[in-house]
C-alpha cells in the first residue's frame, strides 16, 4: 500500500504544479543555475533527461542538491527506455520515470518501486497499452504533431486518463490556454521554455517566465 501512496502522491504533486521543464546540460553548474530559476519561479516539478554521456553525474548531484535547497522539488528522469535504466535512476533516488515508449519491463519495475511512470504515446492503441500497464498519466509526443485537436477527439475514449503534452507546448499564454481548454492536466516543455532572450544576463529572465507560466495555468486550466 504504501508503494501506491508513494506513487499517488507524486501524481498528485504534479497536478497541482503542472508545469514540468524539461532539460539537458553537459555542464553541472549550468544545470543547478538553471532548475534554482526554476525553483525561484514557483516551478516544483523537474524532469532531467538522460540524454549525454554526464546524465547520471549530474542528476545524482541535482538530487543532493534539491534535498539540501529546494525541499518540495519533485526531480525526475526522462528519456529512459530500458528496465535497467529505470533501476539505475530509481536507485539513486528519481521520484518519477518518464519514458518516450511503451514498455511492459519499464512498467514492472517501477510499480514494484512504487515509482511513478510517465510513458510517452502517439496513439489510441499505446495509450490504451500503457493503462493496461498501471500508467495514470502519459506523455503525448510530439505534441505539435498530434495539438489539441487529437486530444480532445481521443480524450473521451479514456475518461481515467491524464495526459501531458510535451514538445509543441509554448511558453505563451495561448498556448497554455489552448492546452488546459483541451482538457490536459500537466504540460512539458523543453528548449522553448529555456529559449534565452538577446542579450539577457544570468537567469533572471527564466524566474520569470516560471513565474508567468505559473500564473497562467492557474489561470486557464
């Protein structure tokens, strides 16, 4: 019991602050500027992805980092596409998975860690397969493929479904409007959320835009 209490905690943590960035850097400093803007922002959900040779180093520094300075900060890993890189991260210590695939091994083992699960979908047929998995949640990807039509026209097939659009959500307040009247219950955003503006210095300008796409989902959804 307690696993699934974990596991819907972490659900409902990113329900209430559903905004999840999402992000890459080489360079462990960067990284630590870059998720404190963040923090600094209202932003209480991070997903680091596991993209470079430096990703496991870096998130286990992220991680002691967050326990020291940012106490309410859910940190996660995505692009995990294997059972072993699941176990890997969920040992050091990653309070959510998110997966651009399917995948029947990934989904054992993070429902015995009592490790949320967020595996990415493109279809009817992999959102049906990834509920009959114990997924509470998906990614749609890539999102400025699919838009909001598709969500809405799928949406009602799986009424017990939340969903996450990732890639094709904008930092705007349109953007956020549309995704949130379409009926999603979180969004993730990469490059367009770090986008730094000419000749801006530090990271002050990240505070903000956190900051603003804060106030418009509690605005809009």
């Amino acid at each position: 019991m307690e696993r699934f209490e974990y596991m819907k905690s972490t659900l409902d943590h990113i329900l209430r602050y559903p905004v999840l960035p999402v992000y890459y850097n080489e360079d462990i400093h960067t990284c630590t500027e870059v998720v404190n803007a963040c923090y600094q922002g209202g932003i209480r959900v991070f997903e680091f992805v596991n993209r470079g040779e430096k990703a496991p180093e870096n998130f286990s520094k992220l991680l002691t980092y967050q326990r020291a300075h940012w106490p309410d900060l859910l940190l996660g890993i995505g692009t995990i596409k294997t059972a072993a890189m699941a176990t890997a991260y969920i040992e050091m210590g990653a309070t959510f998975i998110v997966s651009p695939v399917v995948k029947a091994e990934i989904a054992a083992v993070t429902l015995e860690q009592g490790v949320l699960w967020v595996p990415g979908c493109m279809t009817p047929t992999e959102i049906s397969h990834a509920e009959d998995l114990g997924a509470p949640l998906v990614k749609l990807f890539p999102g400025d493929t699919l838009g909001t039509g598709f969500l809405k026209a799928i949406k009602p097939l799986f009424p017990a479904m939340r969903f996450m659009p990732t890639g094709g959500v904008n930092p705007t307040a349109d953007s956020i409007a549309g995704w949130f009247g379409a009926g999603v219950s979180a969004v993730g955003l990469g490059s367009k959320l770090f986008a730094k503006p000419e000749g801006a210095i530090g990271y002050d300008w990240l505070v903000q835009r956190s900051r603003e796409m804060m106030d418009w989902v509690g605005r809009y959804r």
